[in-house]
C-alpha cells in the first residue's frame, strides 16, 4: 500500500518562519553524526522537542494527517527535525524505513528561495512542489531524495510516525 497526500499552504508563511527560528535556539547538527561514511548525504538538523512553544506543531502535523488520510493518530510523537542544507548539500536516494515500525513520515516546505534542492519521491516518481507551507506524507519504505541545492538555503520539517502513534483501521 502507498499512503500519499500533499496540500499547499498547509502551514502559513509565518508559521513557517517561526519553526525556523528554532534553529535559533537549539544547536545544528551535522549529518555525519547520523550517517557515518556516506557521500550523498549531507545536511544539518536540529531536533525540535514537544514542549508548550512547540505543540502547536506537532498539533497541526496530527490535524493534517487526520483531514488528508483515514488514518487516526492515537499516539502523538514527541519529537520532529527541522532539516536545513545550504549550497552543495543533498540528500541521496534513500528509504526511512530503518527504523522498526516506522510506517510513515510527514514533511513540510518551510522555504522557496533557494535553487535545485528537490525533493523527489520515486515508485512513481513524483517532485514535490516547492511552495512555502506545502505539507505531504508518504510511506517510509518509499525511495526519495532530496537534490544538491546550488544556491540559497533549503528548510524542511520532518515528523516519522511509527505503527504505534497509528491506527490503521479506517485505510486497510
């Protein structure tokens, strides 16, 4: 089963600017610390935790997921990653289903001004429209990937749900 939904402007311009200043605050983290050894990949990422600043994220990601899909979150996450890549990072081909029960994952384009940096998911192949606020989900076996930008800065949010945070009944 391929889960896929996408709306623009899901989130504002302004709630978009306000997840990136959360990189203001908590430290950039270099991808190498996740992926050791590896070419295609090079970003950084800062970790955004549920606290009361930040709910209104992790409520909005949980809405969205609701009113595009049948599936039902019974379990919210407690955890999200603010994605940023600058000129000449990217993210190679690639799936996210490493992780155990990890079924899907929700990504959201928090900038437009930059150039390249497409993220593409394949099986079919599908660009994601770079507009400020555009919200997607897909499933995590799904290869994707995100391409070398040349210039400007790239910000994406990311959130993965695992079978856990799920109910599935309404989709299967």
């Amino acid at each position: 089963m391929i889960m896929f939904s996408i709306k623009e402007n899901y989130f504002t311009k302004e709630e978009c600017e306000m997840i990136i200043a959360y990189s203001n605050i908590n430290e950039k983290v270099y991808s190498d610390t996740l992926f050791k050894n590896t070419n295609h990949i090079s970003y950084y990422y800062v970790n955004i935790h549920k606290d009361e600043s930040s709910k209104w994220i992790f409520d909005k990601i949980v809405s969205f997921i609701e009113s595009t899909t049948n599936i039902k979150v019974t379990n919210q996450i407690e955890q999200v990653h603010l994605h940023y890549y600058d000129k000449l990072n990217k993210f190679g081909k690639h799936t996210d289903d490493n992780v155990p029960d990890q079924v899907f994952a929700v990504g959201i384009c928090l900038n437009d001004n930059y150039e390249n940096g497409e993220f593409i998911l394949y099986q079919p192949k599908f660009i994601i429209p770079k507009k400020v606020g555009t919200t997607y989900l897909f499933t995590t076996y799904r290869e994707h990937e995100v391409t070398e930008i040349t210039n400007g800065e790239r910000w994406s949010l990311i959130a993965f749900f695992k079978r856990e945070n799920v109910n599935f009944n309404n989709v299967l």
